[in-house]
C-alpha cells in the first residue's frame, strides 16, 4: 500500500461527500479528517473516462508526481479524492499540474 493512500470504501466514500472542485479536466472533493497524522488521497479514472488502462495508469502515475510535489504545503487533516473527467487524455502535464495546484488552493488544503 502507498503511503497517503486513502484506500478503504468507508473513508473514500466520505471524502466525496466533502467539498468539491470542478474545472474542465478533473474533480476534486475533499473533507477534513481529524484522526490523521497525515493526508490521504485517492484517484478515481472511470472506464468510460479513459478506455485503456494504459491511459487510467498514465493519468494516476501524473497526479501521483503532482501531490507529491506539494507534499509539504499539504495540510494533514484533509483526506480528498481526484476524479477524472472525460477529455483529461487531451490535457498535458502542465495542464493537469495547474488544475490540481488552483483546486487544492480553492479547497485550502494547501
């Protein structure tokens, strides 16, 4: 298991019924989680979003590299979960690496 990883059903469940962020490519829903030491966080790409598994893992590998860039300005309290939407497979890396840095501000977990 990754580290930060919010994996069980109950806990990701709870964190898309938190606060979201909408833009063109990605939603970001989050909800503050007390019992923490650290933030956790899930991606969720549907099949209908992204066919291939090629592109759901190249997508998840992307935001991956991205949270873990702002690893230290993340608050530990927050548990948060990044959907894809469909076109993110037009998006590039800048593109994707924007939209999650102005959601995250948006939702002030950094």
């Amino acid at each position: 298991m990754r580290k930060n990883s919010l994996s069980k059903e109950k806990d990701i469940i709870r964190a898309l019924k938190g606060r979201p962020f909408f833009s063109s490519y990605l939603t970001i829903k989050a909800k503050k989680n007390s019992e923490n030491k650290e933030y956790r966080y899930t991606v969720i790409v549907s099949k209908k979003t992204l066919k291939l598994a090629v592109d759901r893992n190249k997508f998840k590998r992307r935001v991956r590299s991205i949270i873990s860039k702002y690893a230290d300005l993340i608050g530990k309290e927050w548990d948060f979960a990044i959907l894809a939407k469909k076109g993110v497979e037009k998006a590039d890396f800048i593109t994707i690496q924007e939209e999650i840095h102005k959601g995250l501000k948006s939702l002030r977990i950094i």
